[in-house]
C-alpha cells in the first residue's frame, strides 16, 4: 500500500527505519527485530541504502524480503550517488518489479574517502531532481528528508526550506525529518513549512537513546542537538548502561506523545536494527493513545533545559 494512502486514512502512522547488515551476525539481529517488531503490526518499515548507494541491491533484497516474508509494508531508500539518470530509472524498474510501492527519495552523502558532494557524469545533482525523475516515470509514493535544524550543508535555514520546498514542488509526497531531541524545534520547523507553502504530511523522525556516546556521535553527524537538560541526565548515567537505557525510553515515549497529541501525523523511528526500545515505546503509544487527546504540557519547550526528569530511568542525580 502507498504510503501517502495511509497518512491520508487519518490514524498516525508508526514506522520503523533498518540498515542492511554487513555479517551473518548482523542478518540475524536484523531477522530477530523484524520479528519482535511486526507483533506492533507497524504502518511501514524503510531500508536505508549504504554510503554512496553501496548497497542499493541489497536494499532492494532486503525491502523486497521483508514484504513477501513478514507481510509488512515497506520503504527503499534511493539515491543519486554513483549512477547516471539511465541506471536509476534500472533500479526503480527493478524496484517496481519486486512490488515495492513506495521510494525515499534522497541526495546521498558521497562515497567513502570523498569529503565533497561530486555529481555522476551523466546523473544528477539534487535530490528534487531525483523525485522529478521518479514521479515523470513511475507510480511509486514519494517521500523525502527534511532537517529541522537545517541541513549541515545548507547555507541558511531559509534556503534549506527552498531546497524542501523544490522537492514537494517536484513531486514528494511526505516528508520525514532527520532525528532530533527537541520537540520545540520539529514543532517551530513544521511553521516554518507551512508558511511558505508546503503542505504534505511532515513525520518526526525519533531515535530512542540507547548509549550516550553512539547518540553523540549520531546527533553530531547530522547536525541536530542535544539539549543541555538532556545532557545532563544523560551524563549522570553514562556509567549505568541499564539506566540509560531506561531514561532513553521514557525520554522518547514523552517526546512522542506530545507529538502525536500536538498533531504529528506519526512517527517514523530511527531503530539502529534493534527492537526492544522501539517495542517499548510504541506498545506504551498505542496503549495511551496520545493523540486522542490534547497535550496537557508534555515536554516543555525547552525540555532539554529546565526539565526535571530525574526520575526517570531510575538513577536520579547518581553522581
């Protein structure tokens, strides 16, 4: 089923994001969450395509799997990086062909041991250029990314809502952000959208904390923020993995109802081929109902600054 067919049935979508795995090991980590996961009987599930599209075969094998074994709808990630416009249009024939409905539609960062973003001879050079190519020749849902925090590479917020806006122009469907911790910024972004126009549906990307340094390293790759509340509580904890753990559920479980109960039309998670955080807190979303109600205050706006929330995860001010 399309994507932009379910966002339009009016209920929030809960949607899961995996990576092809490099190991048996990792095939078999990935196979266990998709298991765990399906019981939550998600909206649609997305698999991401390697550094400078190094594993677009695999992406299309692995999208195209999980939908004949698990039955669950599914997303592939598609990039311009390293091919001409000739050899896309082959993989969304082949994609097409393997009953996949639904593309996300992205630039791609450059290949490994390149620092800048060099165009294919004879490919493209922007994503909306790219969802141009996939909406002129094919039926598939399109969605796209978008940076609540402005892409690392733009040169100002303004243009990169211009960029956005260039890819819903062309043809995008929905949207779904980058990660980000701060409810406030996804909530100023969508104003933002909407004020010059753009009007699809814009889906939270959420990732549940897990490990202090892999968020780190994660919100510094993409540009978002870790709010200094956070942070704190998050230090306190380093030494504790369990308790970060427990304080990075409850985080996120907080995070996403006030999206849901503020509007967000659901929420797509950034789950790292794990399942047991996600599982967590979408059975505790769908046991709540958030968005059935509205929010009573949630995450202040500024959460990440003032916000006591010691007591979650157990360990308090262990330090």
């Amino acid at each position: 089923m399309r994507i932009d067919e379910l966002l339009a049935a009016g209920e929030p979508t809960f949607s899961f994001e995996f990576f092809p795995p490099k190991t048996e090991q990792g095939e078999r980590k990935l196979e266990a969450a998709l298991i765990d996961l399906r019981a939550l009987a998600p909206s649609f599930v997305s698999v991401t395509y390697g550094a400078g599209g190094s594993t677009r075969a695999k992406t299309i094998e692995i999208v195209h799997r999980i939908k004949r074994e698990h039955g669950l709808e599914t997303m592939a990630h598609f990039t311009c990086v390293g091919a001409t416009a000739d050899e896309l249009r082959k993989t969304l024939d082949d994609m097409a062909g393997a009953g996949i409905d639904n593309v996300l539609a992205l630039r791609g960062d450059p290949p490994a041991g390149h620092e800048e973003w060099v165009k294919t001879e004879g490919g493209l050079e922007y994503s909306a250029e790219l969802v141009s190519l996939i909406k002129e020749g094919y039926q598939f849902a399109i969605g796209a990314a978008c940076f609540p925090e402005t892409h690392v590479h733009a040169v100002s917020p303004e243009e990169d809502l211009r960029h956005l806006a260039e890819k819903v122009d062309a043809g995008a469907d929905f949207l779904i952000t980058q990660l980000f911790f701060d409810n406030a910024v996804y909530f100023d972004f969508v104003d933002r959208a909407r004020a010059i126009g753009i009007e699809v549906p814009i889906i939270p990307g959420i990732l549940p904390i897990t490990q202090v340094g892999q968020a780190e390293r994660m919100a510094k790759m993409c540009g978002a923020s870790i709010p200094p509340g956070l942070h704190r509580e998050l230090s306190v904890r380093e030494s504790e993995p369990e308790a970060v753990l427990d304080f990075g559920v409850a985080y996120a479980t907080l995070q996403c109802s006030e999206l849901l109960a503020e509007g967000a039309p659901g929420v797509h998670f950034y789950t790292l081929n794990r399942s047991p955080a996600t599982r967590a807190i979408v059975s505790a979303l769908k046991l709540t109902k958030p968005w059935l109600r509205k929010s009573r205050g949630g995450l202040p706006k500024d959460a990440g600054a003032d916000a006591d929330l010691s007591g979650a995860g157990g360990a308090g001010a262990a330090r």
